[in-house]
C-alpha cells in the first residue's frame, strides 16, 4: 500500500491536472496510507448501491435511465428503460450498481453497433447483462431480468437476492474429513526411533 500511495502522490504531482480517483471503499487504505496524497484530494463522493424499496432511491434510480434513454433513444428504437416494469428489470439486472449500469448499457451499445442495428430489444439486453455484469445466476439465484421466464414483481425475496449482485460469492466450506489410521501400539523402542 505504501509503494501505491506513492506513486500515485508522484503520478497528482507530475500530471499537474485534476485527477478523479474511483474505486470500492476498501481502495480508500491505499490514500489514507500517505498523509500528503490524502491532503491533495477532496473529501470522497461514496455511491452506495440503490435501494429499489426507499422512494428517493428508485426515483433517482429511474431519473438516471430516462437520461440513458434519452441519449440512446435519439440513435436506437429501444425499450423504454424508464418505464416501471424495464426501470425493475434494469435494476435486478444490476443489483442496484450504478457501475454495472453503465457497463451493460454501454454492453446493448456496442453489440448494437457491431452488429450494425438501430433496434434493442429483450433479448439483445439479456445478452448484454451476461455479458457485462459478473453475476452468476447460480449465485444470487435470479433468472436474467431480461429473459423472457423472468417475473418483473418486486417481492422481500427477489430484492434480498438482488442485494447479493456484486458481492464476493464465498463458497461453503467443506468439512474435513477424518482420516482414519491404525497407530502402532507405543513402545520404547519406536518411540525413539
């Protein structure tokens, strides 16, 4: 961390502009580590995920994918991502991380224009949210939001499944096994040997 902290105090120095430094909360360690680095920034901006059950934060939630919308919009026929049943979709799709919104939306777009289309439709989402958000369905139990066996319905469990999007799957430990081995009755002599 020391080393790091370091070279990116040389890095604010030598550039001479402005630097946005983003990262998870665990990342802060590495700026706190160095007195002088922590001085050059300003306080942090933390981005918790969205709650789809506080008002604000759907609101705010669904604001940010009328504006998606609205510059895609202008160059795609796509659905309207605003909308409440797409703006749900869109949030399971990314557990409420506005990190994993970006990377999928940007995803729908360059399959898009790869594939030289102006129409995004259910499935070219779904394979974008496969391919952009690290989520096995697997471990957080959810089929893509996108597909079509998906039911669009907000209920405790579905959201508590969604809150697990973008967060370390931690396997299950297995049990040791008991090895089992026939010891040799002790004597003197192999005790020493």
């Amino acid at each position: 961390m020391h080393h790091v902290a370091d070279w990116l105090k040389v890095l604010v120095d030598d550039a001479r502009l402005s630097l946005v430094v983003a990262g998870l909360p665990s990342c802060m360690a590495v700026i706190d580590q160095n007195e002088q680095l922590a001085g050059r920034f300003l306080a942090p901006i933390h981005m918790p995920r969205f709650d789809w059950k506080r008002d604000e934060d759907r609101e705010e939630f669904i604001e940010i994918l009328a504006a998606f919308h609205s510059a895609l919009g202008d160059h795609f026929d796509l659905p309207e991502l605003y909308s409440s049943e797409m703006a749900f979709r869109c949030y399971c799709a990314t557990g409420g991380l506005m990190g994993y919104l970006t990377k999928f939306l940007r995803q729908a777009l360059r399959d898009a224009l790869d594939a030289k289309r102006r129409v995004m439709t259910l499935a070219d989402l779904m394979r974008a949210q496969e391919t952009a958000v690290w989520s096995r369905e697997s471990a957080v139990g959810v089929k893509n939001p996108f597909s079509s066996g998906f039911v669009p319905v907000p209920t405790e469990d579905l959201l508590a499944k969604i809150a697990r999007v973008g967060t370390p799957v931690v396997p299950e430990p297995t049990p040791r096994r008991r090895a089992t081995r026939k010891v040799a009755p002790a004597t003197v002599g192999n005790l020493f040997a």
